[in-house]
C-alpha cells in the first residue's frame, strides 16, 4: 500500500496543508459529527449532547502563556485552534452549534482581526455560532429535553474530562454517563479525512528521523539529533508541535524507557560503540505520529547490535504479519514475546524451552512495557479500555494501554524492544522461575548496551493493516540510511 | 562592554554548558539563599520559609505528559529540574533543606537512575535532602517558631502562587502574607550567575537571529523563520525551551502585537514588499532571552520602511543613552513617544507641536504598548509593581509591565515601536483631541505596513547599562546581514 502511494505522485505537502486549512476542516466535521451521532442514537435520538473546548493556560504562577493545544474530543469534533469555546451536537436534527468568546475590541491590537459570527460559521462549518454569554439563552430557546456531557476519566493517565457546564446548565435534565464511553468508542474508529491526515504526519516524521539519522556520528549530542528532527518537521512539514518529548537516548539511556523528560533532557554526548534509540514524533492539525527508529552511532552495527536489531524486525514483522480483524492485542503482545524468546534463544542468550520461557513471562524481563497503544488526536489514544476491559497483571501486560480484539479502522502502533535494564535483569536474577532462562555470562556482555525499540503506526483494515511508517528495518537499511545513500522516505522506498 | 567580552574570547558554548550543569546550580543556590534571607531577615530572623516547587502535569483529559519546567521561584532557590519537590530555608541558621519525592523502584525503567538522598544534596548545594513523605516528622522535629509561606498574585498574569502545604502545615504558626513580596523584590535584583546565563541566551538567541535573518526571503513562511530560530538555539546552545510562543510576524501581521498564538501560528507566506518582526527568544537553565528584530522579507529598505526603522532605532537609542538608576522607567516610556513624535513628524506623518502630541498621547496610538519590561526567570519577570504601585490609564502606559525607578542589578527589556493598526488608527481618527495631529493622507500610505519593533535585553549598571543584546540596529546592519555578510554576532560586533 505505501509502495503504491509512493508510485502514484510525489508527496505533495504544500497542497496538503492548503487544502486541510479550511476542507478538511469540515470534512472532519461532517464524518465526526455524524460517526458520533450515528453512535450516540443507538442510546437516545433526542437531547443535545454539550462539549467544553479546553481553556487558556499560563505557566504555574507566571504570566507565560502557554501555546494552546485543544482539548482533543473538542478538537476531533470541532476543530477549533483557540480557548475558551463550547459546542453542542442536537440528536434529533444533527445540527452542530459553536460558543464562541466574545473578545473585547482591543483583541485586534494584540491578537488580531476577530472574527464575527458568520466568518466563523463558514470557517468551522458549523450550522450555527452563538457567543459563550448567549449559552443559557440559547438553551431556554431550544428547552433540550436532555443534555448530555461527558464525564469520565482517561484509562491511561487517569486524568478526568472537565464536564462542560454554564450558569444555569443545573435547571436542565442532565447525563453525565452514557456521553463518554460513546465518544471513546467513536474517536477508536478513524474515519477517512483522520487517516489522510495520519498518513500525513508519518510521513513528515520518517523523512525527519530519515535525515537525522544521516546526521547521527559520535560526538553529536542527543538533543543535537532532537533539534535536527523538530526543525525538520516544523520547516518542512508545518509541524509546529511534536506529539510528545522526544527521546534520543545513546547508549545505556536507550533502555531508559521514557529518557528525554525534564531531568534527563537529551544532553549525553554519543559516542563510539552506542546504540542510539530515538522516540520521535511530530503532530498536525492535532494528528499524532509516534515512531522509533534505533541505529549504531557510527553508522556500523557490531555483531551483537546486529543480533539485538534482527531479533527486534522479527518481533515486529511477526506482528505486522498477524494483524486483522479479529486478533486480540494481547495475542500480538505474546507473540512479539515468543519471537524475542525463539531468537534470543537461538542466540544464546537465553536457555531452555520457549513454552517454559512464555508461561514464565521472560518476554516482560527484556521488553517489560506493551507492545503498542491507539493512536490519533492523542499520541496514547483513547478507547484502548472499553468498558469492563480488565488490566492484566504481569509485567510488559500490564502496561499495555490496549486490551482489544481489532476492528478495522483501529490504528495501533508497534513497538517491541529488547532492552538490557539493571532494574529488569536484578529482578529476574533473585526469582528462580525466570532466572533459570538467562544465560548470565553471555547477558553480563550487554551491560551497558541499552536497548532497540522499532515503532511503525499502522491502520487495521478489512483483511490486514496498512504500515503508514516508512523506515529503515534492516540493518541494510539502516547502514545505506547512515552512509548518506538514502535521503528521505521515498528515497527508501525505492532503495527497496 | 559587549566589545570588551567578545575581545577577550570566542564565545564558549560548550564549556559554559558544561559547568552550568552542577557548578552554576550550587553558586546561584548560594547567590539566591544568601539574598532571599538577607532581605527577609529585615523583616524576621526566626522561623522557616517553605517552598513548594511545581506539579506534573498531563494536558487536558489525556495521557499526554507536557514537558516539566519548574515553577520560576523555585528553580530561582533551589534549580530542581524535576517535578513534585518542596523546599525550606531556616532563618537562623540559613541552612537550605530539599524534600524529594520518594520514587517507586520501577521509575529505574522508565525514567533513569534513582538519586539517592546524598547524591541530590550534592548535586543540589543544600544542606539536607529529605523525602517528601517525611516533611511532617521533620518539622515535628525541628518545631519552628514560624512558617512563612507564600501567597500572592502575579502583577501580570494575575495568576496566583500555589501556596506550599503538607498535612500537618496548619499545627505551625503560619505567615502568608510577608514572604510574598520579598520574594519579588529579591528577585528583581539579578545576581552575577544570574547575569552570566541571562548574556548567555542573549548571546545563543542573536547568533540564532542572525542565522535566521540571512535565510528570510520572499516565498518562505513565517513558520520556517520560527523553526529555523529554534533549532539554532537548540542545536548550537543547548537551548531546549524558548522563553515563549515566538512571533514572526510579516506583512500586516508585523503589527499584531502578540501574533503567533495558536490561532494564527505563523502560517503565512512572505511578500515582495513585506517588514517581517521577529521576536523570539530561547532560555537556558530557565533563564530568558527576548529580543526582537525587524527587516524587509527583500532584503533592502524601502524608503518608508527606512523612516520607520531609523524612527524606532532612534527611539530605542534615546532609551538606552538615558538608563541609569535613578531614572523612573515610565520617564523613558515617555521619552521613546517624544523621540516617535519629533521623528515622525519631520518626517510628515505628525502634524503640529510636539509637547502637545505628548499631551494628548499620541504615542499611545503609535505604540500601544509598554516600553519593556522586567526579564529573568520568567520573560515578564516579576517585581514590576511593588506594593502601591499604581498602573498608569494612558493608552500604551496601561501596558507597562514595570512601574519603578531603576537600581543597579534590574534586568529590562527595551522594546520600542511604531505600528499602523487599524483598531488604533480608527480610535484615533474618531478623537478630534488625537486625529488633528495626523495627515491622514500620509498615513493612508501605510495601510498593509505593519509595524516594526526593535528589543534588547538590558543590564543597569552603576552608571548606566550593559547591553546584552547584539544584533543588526541600522539599516546598513540590517542589510548587510540579509546579504549574508554577517553571519553571527561575533562578526556584527567585528563589522561595526
Ligand atoms: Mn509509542
Ligand atoms: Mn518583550
């Protein structure tokens, strides 16, 4: 499918961001409100069900604002760029009404031209815009005979929606529970224009890791091949945002599995002999990528980089292979493990019988997080725990931030690792269940090697997946990619 | 003095990045201690200021973490690079005590390395480091005659200091009222290491400025000026954070003074004919840079963009030769509006006598907004309005984020301009107090101009100022910088 899309024209991505400016905008429009309406009637067709964009920030106790970025069911619904805005979807008609804030005239002098009412309406291609201050007026007029607002907490982080409200939302016939799990269900199935925008980014971000990883030589620092990445998706995809903190992790900080945060902010120097693991992705139009690619820092795998990368590709294109509709997540976790097991044993570094090895959860010693999680507005996607969805227990398990059977129109990234983690490796020397499998002496040799993680972001389709990341996946092409022979994601594609 | 330091050495990004790391920390710990308890002790000398540094925080309802930066006060007293620590300093013995979040052993996987008590007082200064689920005990032990903490707002932002608590905090004796405005006031006064990073972001963010201006060309957008500003930061200074949301405004948008927020990111393509304003500035160790630059997207003045540039040069001239302490900073507000006004109307754009363009404050229609402000930890650096300072009304004058006469140690922004904003522009032609001073024909010359701002970071000296600040000032510079003659500011100061 990529090779397809790559013969068929060059990437055009000045067209794109044109067009997406105001068309896609509300062609999002049109395929959210509907998928959600189409969702939401299966409970109720009559009400109105209300929405809270996020509001402006500044930075603790400071007068640094923050760069705003909408919350992200307001912005899949809605797509509007700035604070302080509300919404509202009518069940009965399907009509779409915007809030918007009213802004005092000097808000030309330091934000801009304001936009009245009308230009709105066009721009988000909403039936209607109301200000904010009209809300209460605006629903004695349409007296909804219920309201639905969304209530509920993110399974990931844990954190909690702000339920929309206003003054005088009480004197209505509120829900507070049916609203969420239906919008979690809606914003797991990507519909056409999210896909478009998806396949978008990842290709933004593959050309950037592409002509990092050229850049990439001892003696760079880490926040060096940060730098070189962001500006490459910002100046030549119009990325303003990455998706989340980059991580460059060079030698033992490539097993640090969320290396890059504040305390540890890229600033190791790479040197001779490192693996070097970087996380990296950028977003647009609030659209995540999320990709990992890993590669020697002089460009020339050793033998045992080699054995740890090949064995890594073979997790990965196990599960590519397997994924469709129909197979549970969990099943590709294991089966990512019982790879890493069947080749590291083959290897020699691990000892003993495969099915011993899985029914002992070795996997979770060397690659102790999930094997991949829901992406799209949100880089850690929503709707991975549907509703009586249960966490398994055992180590790498239960850090999985998706426990689904597939559906088409899911998009999943997958990312195993081998990492060689003192914390890990302790732990399993103490237990004698798991420390049996080791073969220590030959484990003691990746003391300070680190860890390899390969991330691609794929669609479930009707009968498999489309890979929108185009990377280097062998050692082959990882070393043309670092010699200079391979340029950007096209480039590798016709390397193939 | 900027002659002086570049004689003396090229500029050494990578020594002073590596002594920053342990050796700045525990110097400002020293610096910023000793002032805080020096001045506080004027007040008291008995009991223990508590601090409680900044949360982790996700965005909105999501598992996105946002990068951590340390709420201002804190990073001043303890540069914690991590989120969830609190912190105390006793008067009477001035000792310095840390508490540290206690980590679960598996952070080790995900985030790195656990510190253990002693290794973070090392690499901290402090006397003690505690775990924050021992502060309780620990003031048990210690019974403090007094706890003061600290509850105030913003003078800016009006957004409030989250005051430090523990369970057990309300057993003690506790001030919230006088740590407050010590902590402003001490703050205002920047000492020397704080005054060697704040010339070495300075430094960082012209040559990035620079670097950016010889690339800008009709045909480019906005976005690629800002993302080309912080990877020259990043990539060449180590600068991971800019110190806020950059502006390149060209065209029309040159005069939106806050341009580049999320609903207008720099996403238009520069003309023929257009001024770009660039204000960008990085920080380095939290501390900030803010300097604006302006030029024409060609490359060459024409000549009404020349009167406008050499009329803020001017401006900005007059207020640097005029700093010193003693010297209120609204006198110098002042000042920049009768350099403005004695220009422009040489120049034809004023009509009539210029004391009484002063009167009826035409400099606010001009420039509405305020001559520069306080820069530190935070851009719009605290202390601006000590207790009973009273913010002026007039147009422009409202906006001063400073209201004081200058000391020895304050670190201030200089950032004149002229704009020709319709918003403005309209007020005024509607005043017949204001509209007789404009020839209106004149300045309907100036419809699509924009504007044009000029900004340096300043030091006041004894005697007067040390600029920070080293970047293309006259159209001569300006232009032979787009020519690419000039590459850094190293070669700027060689040039002039
Ligand atoms: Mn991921
Ligand atoms: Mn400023």
């Amino acid at each position: 499918a990529n090779e397809k899309r790559l013969q068929d024209k060059k990437f055009k991505s000045q067209a794109i961001q044109k067009r997406s400016a105001v068309r896609a905008l509300q062609l999002m429009r049109f395929c959210s409100f509907e998928a959600l309406l189409e969702r939401f009637r299966q409970i109720s067709d009559k009400g109105v069900l209300l929405f809270s964009g996020g509001p402006e920030m500044t930075r603790h106790d400071t007068d640094h604002e923050d760069l705003f970025r909408q919350e992200s069911t307001f912005h899949y619904l809605f797509g509007v760029r700035e604070p302080g805005y509300m919404g509202t979807l009518d069940l009965e008609s399907g009509s779409a009404t915007l809030f918007a804030p009213r802004l005092p005239a000097e808000y030309e002098l330091w934000m801009g031209k304001i936009a009245d009412v009308d230009t709105l309406q066009e721009h988000y291609g909403v039936d209607e815009v109301v200000y904010v201050d009209e809300i209460a007026a605006w629903f004695q007029r349409r007296a909804p005979t219920k309201v639905y607002i969304q209530r509920g907490r993110n399974s990931d982080s844990g954190s909690e929606v702000a339920p929309a409200s206003f003054d005088g939302l009480s004197n209505y016939d509120v829900d507070e529970e049916l609203l969420h799990p239906v919008v979690y269900e809606t914003r797991a199935r990507k519909n056409e224009e999210e896909l478009r925008l998806l396949r978008y980014v990842n290709r933004i971000s593959a050309d950037a890791h592409i002509g990092m990883m050229r850049q990439a030589r001892p003696g760079l620092m880490e926040y060096q091949l940060e730098s070189t990445f962001a500006y490459s998706c910002h100046y030549n995809g119009g990325c303003r945002l990455l998706s989340y903190t980059p991580i460059a992790g060079s030698g033992p900080n490539s097993a640090v599995l969320h290396y890059g945060h504040a305390g540890a902010p890229n600033d190791r120097r790479l040197e001779d002999g490192d693996i070097v693991l970087c996380d990296m992705g950028c977003e647009y139009y609030c659209y995540a990528s999320d990709i990992t690619n890993s590669f020697p820092a002089t460009g020339t795998f050793s033998k045992d980089q080699r054995l740890i990368f090949e064995t890594v590709a073979a997790m990965q294109f196990a599960v590519l292979s397997s994924m469709k509709p129909g197979v549970a997540w969990v099943d590709m976790h294991e089966l990512a493990y019982r790879v890493m097991c069947e080749k590291l044993t083959a290897a020699g570094l691990l000892v003993g019988d495969v099915d011993e090895m899985m029914a002992a959860n070795v996997g979770g010693v060397l690659m102790p997080h999930g094997l991949g999680h829901f992406l799209g507005i949100d880089t850690h996607d929503v709707g991975g725990y549907p509703e009586g969805a249960q966490r398994d227990t055992r180590d790498g398990f239960k850090s999985l931030r998706c426990q689904r059977v597939l559906e088409p129109g899911f998009v999943l990234t997958v990312e195993p690792g081998v990492y060689f983690v003192d914390y890990s490796l302790r732990k399993a020397k103490e237990d004698p269940e798991l420390s049996k499998f080791f073969n220590w002496d030959r484990i003691a040799e990746f003391e300070n090697f680190g860890g390899i993680r390969l991330e691609d972001n794929v669609l479930v389709t009707d009968d498999g997946i489309e890979n929108f990341t185009v990377a280097p996946r062998t050692v082959e092409e990882v070393e043309a990619v670092m010699r200079g022979e391979i340029a950007d994601a096209a480039a590798l594609m016709a390397w193939r």
